[in-house]
C-alpha cells in the first residue's frame, strides 16, 4: 500500500561502561532516499552518507556529474520544484524551527521565506509560479494530534502569507449525495481540518487547491476564500491534479476486497473512475510530464514491478524489478521516456521504449543505506541491512559476521533474541524445502558450531519465546498446542510449563530464572500463579485472575487490569508472594512499563486516555510515589512513545525523545530522579 516504510529499530542497551562524549561508528551507510526528474536530462535527489546529513543533490539522468545542492546539518523535508525547472523550494528543521528555503536549481541564491514553529510540509509551487502552498500543524497548541493542521499560502518573495482557515462552528451542508459545498468570503475553511502527512496540489490556473482533510477525504478549497468542496466520502490518499483534462488522481485501498487502486475524479465531482486495479501492494506511483502515461510500483511475495499504463488506463508494460532492499522507496519520471525507482540503496531507470526495458542501476552503490539494530547484550550486537541476511558483531565493531544467511526459499520469521551474554542466539525461520519448514532454532552468536532447533511444525511460524533474565532458560509459545514451554540454555530438554489440563498466559521470569508466574487456570482455580522450574509445580496462588503480568523485578510484580468504567488498564504492584496488592496512582493510563532491576522505581508511558496520544517518559517511586517526567512537555501534541530501558545499577534510563518534532529524535540518558539528561546525539542528524 500507499505511504509504506519498513521500520524495525529499537532501542538496545548494553551493559559496559561508556563516555557520553565519545560515538563510535560501527557501520557505514549510503542512502538516496528519493528523487525527481526534470525532464531536460537531470535528476535532484536526497542523499546521505556515515559521518554526513542528508542532503539535497543533482546529476545527470546517467547517474553522472554529481553536485551538491545543500550542505548543511538540518534535518530535510519536503520540496517543490518550480514548472520552469529553474528553482526549487524546500523546508529544513532543527530543534526550534521549521524552514522554508527557496533556491536555484544549482544551489545558488539561497533563501529562507519563512521561519516558524509550526510542524511545515508538503509544499506546492501554483503552476504560474505566484505562490507556495504548504500545510502546517501547530506543536505547541493541540487539535487532534500532529498530523491534523491548516493549509496556508504564501507569496514567492515571502509576502502575504495567510491561514486558509476560518475559526468559527459552521460546517459544510450536503447539497448533493458524497458532495459538501459551503461558501463563505475571505476563508478556505481549512483551519484544524487538513490531514498534513497527505499530499497537496494546485489546479492549472492556479485558483484552487486539492487536499486531504482529517477524515481522509478528499477535499478543494478555492485560494481566493470563495468555498470548499468535499469531493469523496471514503478514504483516499497521494493526490495529483491534472493539468490536462481536470481530473484529480488518488490512491485508493478497498480493504473489503483486497484490491489496491489508483482512481480519478473530476473536480466537480463527477466522472468517478478505476484507472488501475491489483490485488498486489501499490507501494507509489507518478505521472508523466505530458500525462499521458503513468507508472506504478507494485510489490507482492517479494516480487516487484514497474506497471506502466496509459492514463485511460490500458497496460503498456509490466516490468520486473529485482531489489535486496526491502521496500521501494518512490517512482518518479525522468523524462516522458524514463522511469527512476529509488530502493534507498540505489538510484534505477527504466527506458520504457526500448524494446527490452530494464532498470539501469545509474549509482551503483555497495553499502546499505541503513543498518537496523535488532538486540543487544553483554559485548555483542545483532543487526541487520534489509532484515533477510542477519548480522553479529562486538560493540567495539569487531568480529562482524553473517550468522543468519537465508536462501531464496528461507526466510527469518521474527526478530533473533540475544541471550543475556550475548553467546546465543534465539530465533523462528521458516525452510520451505524442509518437511516441518516452521522453526524456532538457537544457535551461537559467532556462527560456530552447529544450531539447535527446539521445536519445529508444518505450518505455523507464531512463536512467543525470550530467554530468562541470566539466560539459564528460554521460555516459549508453541503454536502446535498454543502452550508454553521451557528449555535449558541449549535449547534441550523442553518440558511443559504447566500440566496440559491447566492454562496461562502472560509468563514471566523471576529475576534468578527459578520461577515463572502466569495469569491464568489451575486445577480449575482462576488467579496468579507461581510455578517452581525445579518441578513445574504450583507452590503459590492468589485469586487475582483479572490481571495481567508486565514485569517482574527483585521481589516486586507489575500488574494491569482493565477498568470498564474508565475504559483504562491500571496499573499495581504487588510482592512476588502475593501479598500487597497496590494501586499506583499516577495520572491518565501508563503503558509500556518496566521495575527497575531492584523493583524500586517503576518507567512508564503516559497516555491521554481522551485523545489516546502517548505523552511520554516517566519515573514513579513505588515507596514515595513522587513521579518525575523524563520527556519535554512543551509540545504536547506530538505522540511520544519513547524506546527505553534501565541501567543495571538503576541509577539511569537511556531513551530516545523528540524535539519539537518527531522528525528530529534523540537519544538521552539521564539519572533516574530526572537530573543530569545528556542528549548523545546532539550534533547528529
């Protein structure tokens, strides 16, 4: 689908000693992470490299001539290039601010137009090249959350900038079926209403503005103030207006059939039409500078192609494209004859009147353009480039090794866990030449010796398992049965947590790995329960049934319930032999919690139980309930849900936090009474 990225990227602690001062850089990356053509032989493009910021490039159309557009440490957003090819506008951020820089095409005469606070994006140059149309969500002042702002315009030189919104309680009246108009002078009506993740585009005379509103919806709102219009009544996304024939194209998901799609309408709400229906993802598509084609990447089985099709709609070509990345990052036109497809590795083209088209790789780039950290314990690191080939390696970058080396009919189906000394390595695969191709398998972290495969089934690949916290055991989910079973550190002599009568879930270990407790059913008794691994037999109970088991720690337990009236889970705290049930009582709904190693102190997330938005990283003193925010405050409408975790002494929590905006993230370590936070990253972009 539409507006895809793959992210799988944690947070992973590991317990050495460190200066705050000092980074070391263990990998190497190359990304280009999008393009455009010109359609006059060139191609601007984002890049970055180890030790650089992305920024903005140009080169030819042959992947020659490379030159730097930008050069500096701000994080980029989004760009326009003027209908003359001459000029370009783009936005910058950095912790403050938000920029809206116009520039020659070259680089040359740089310009900052706009300065501000607000959350910019998706900026559009009027096709007669007056004006800048651009979206904006307040960070300080809360709607809905950061994606729901205004659209605003302003002139070229800077000038008359103005909120296209009116801030009053009228809404738009139906006049016909699917079609809301409502007119009022001086204003668009775009104020709080406008989905800013979503793109935008003006009409070819320049007086009118398609956009998506927070409801998904697409919307048209004259420049002038003069009325909006409410064109769909379901959910669509990626617009383009054409200049040619007044359509407006969108990409649409039907979820009911499975069909992906790319449709158009007329600007008036009539002519609803499918240009291009599949059952495969739509991961972009782009119109050609004369409009009369369209390109379309698909994915599907990990299968990818470029659909060319006329904009009727008529297939013209289907052509494949063979990636060790994962995702496709964009397809734009280079010229009415030429494709580019960014995979974030590499830069491609596609000459599409040849007689065999292909993509021609115009980078030739080696290096991967992001290194995904997976788990991280004792002196050892595990990480993958494009989550197929998994790698180890020591924290100080040495011994870096291909552990996990899946062929074309294998794959690795979750994320490989580290055992607490980092000698093991646990995760499920899947063979599909193997009789019981559904595996969970350990094996050692530097690649020696042969791997163990705990348990293995025809069909199922959905296994819950984590090692103990000192690693002596490894508790998993079977599909087979949906039990939970326990194995030594090698993987050998699996036995089943409780008697085959009995239920339970929410398994977790003591922290000296002789004990598990479990919610669940015990010789027909609900409650908590704690099982001996010495003998897998009850020894404790306690008649709680309706809580559910988050973390335990030393002595301590962390529970949740659920509370019906409140529609909140709450969180307790009870001793390990169940005794001392307590409520913690801290403000709004704490999710993603964890006791720190001695059971003391208690970090969590705090969530806005009206608006759901997650409000960040807090610490509460389970003896003195005195509780400390971690996280910024001041822009409370960003969504915060921080990756964290306690240091050993349980002294500190290292985390990662926004500033301003979550396109600018840090990681931050800080004692745990909320003093001393050092930003790590804080001249990294």
């Amino acid at each position: 689908m539409i507006k895809k990225f793959f992210a799988v990227v944690s947070l992973v602690t590991v317990a050495v000693t460190v200066s705050f001062s000092v980074q070391n850089r263990l990998t190497t990356h190359r990304l280009y992470f999008t393009g455009m053509g010109l359609n006059n032989g060139k191609i601007v493009y984002l890049f970055s490299q180890s030790g650089q910021s992305m920024n903005a490039w140009i080169m030819n159309e042959d992947g020659t001539n490379q030159m730097q557009i930008t050069n500096d440490n701000l994080v980029k957003g989004a760009g326009d290039i003027f209908p003359d090819k001459t000029k370009a506008v783009m936005l910058e951020k950095d912790d403050n601010h938000d920029y809206l820089l116009m520039l020659n095409i070259d680089g040359t005469n740089k310009q900052t137009i706009l300065t501000t606070e607000l959350y910019l994006g998706n900026l559009k140059i009027s096709p007669d090249q007056t004006k800048i149309a651009f979206t904006a969500a307040d960070t300080i002042n809360p709607v809905d959350n950061l994606y729901t702002g205004t659209l605003y315009i302003i002139n070229i030189d800077g000038s008359g900038m103005k909120s296209l919104g009116l801030n009053n309680n009228k809404k738009p009246v139906a006049l016909t079926t699917g079609v809301k108009m409502f007119s009022v002078a001086g204003s668009t009506l775009t104020q709080n209403i406008t989905d800013v993740s979503e793109k935008i585009a003006f009409s070819s005379d320049s007086s009118k503005i398609a956009f998506i509103n927070k409801d998904n919806c697409l919307s048209i709102i004259s420049t002038d103030g003069a009325k909006i219009v409410t064109i769909t009544t379901f959910s669509v996304s990626d617009i383009y207006w054409s200049k040619s024939d007044d359509r407006i194209l969108f990409y649409y998901n039907d979820y009911y059939s499975g069909n992906e799609s790319i449709q158009a309408i007329n600007s008036n709400g009539s002519g609803y039409t499918t240009i291009y229906s599949t059952t495969s993802d739509i991961q972009s598509y782009s119109v050609s500078f004369d409009e009369s084609k369209i390109a379309i990447m698909t994915s599907e089985n990990n299968s990818n192609k470029c659909v060319i099709i006329s904009t009727a709609g008529i297939i013209l070509k289907e052509i494949p494209f063979v990636t060790d990345m994962p995702f496709i990052m964009n397809v734009a036109w280079v010229s009415n004859s030429k494709v580019m497809i960014s995979d974030a590795k590499n830069l491609y083209t596609i000459d599409i009147v040849s007689s065999t088209p292909a993509p021609v790789n115009i980078t030739n780039n080696t290096n991967y353009p992001l290194n995904l950290s997976i788990d991280a314990k004792s002196s050892k690191l595990v990480y993958t480039h494009d989550m197929k080939t998994i790698y180890t390696m020591n924290i100080d970058g040495t011994n870096e090794f291909a552990v996990i080396t899946p062929n074309s009919t294998q794959m690795v189906a979750g994320n490989p866990l580290l055992s607490p000394n980092g000698l093991k390595l646990l995760y499920p695969f899947i063979d599909t030449n193997s009789i019981n191709p559904c595996k969970l398998i350990l094996k050692n972290s530097d690649g020696t010796g042969s791997e163990t495969t705990i348990e293995e089934n025809p069909s199922s690949s959905y296994y819950t398992y984590k090692f103990s916290p000192m690693g002596t055991k490894i508790l998993f989910m079977s599909p087979i049965d949906y039990k939970y079973y326990v194995t030594d550190s090698n993987g050998l002599n699996k036995k089943p947590v409780i008697a085959p009568t009995d239920s339970g879930s929410y398994f977790t270990f003591s922290s000296d790995d002789n004990w598990i407790m479990f919610t669940g059913i015990v010789g027909g008794q609900e409650g908590i329960f704690k099982t001996d691994l010495s003998t897998t037999t009850v020894v404790f109970s306690t008649s709680a049934y309706l809580y559910n088991i988050y973390d335990w720690k030393s002595n301590k337990v962390l529970l949740s319930k659920y509370d019906s009236e409140k529609s909140l889970y709450l969180l307790y705290v009870m001793n390990d032999n169940g005794s001392g049930l307590t409520y913690i009582d801290v403000t709004n709904t704490p999710y993603y919690s964890k006791l720190s190693p001695d059971g003391t102190k208690l970090a969590f997330i705090q969530t806005d139980p009206v608006t759901g938005i997650n409000k960040g990283l807090n610490v509460f003193n389970l003896s003195t309930s005195a509780n400390i925010k971690l996280t910024d405050t001041t822009y409370p409408n960003i969504e915060k849900t921080p990756e964290f975790d306690w240091s050993p002494d349980n002294n500190k929590i290292v985390f990662t936090d926004f500033i301003r905006v979550p396109d600018i993230i840090k990681i931050c370590v800080a004692n745990a009474d909320g003093t001393n936070k050092t930003i790590l990253n804080s001249n990294q972009r």
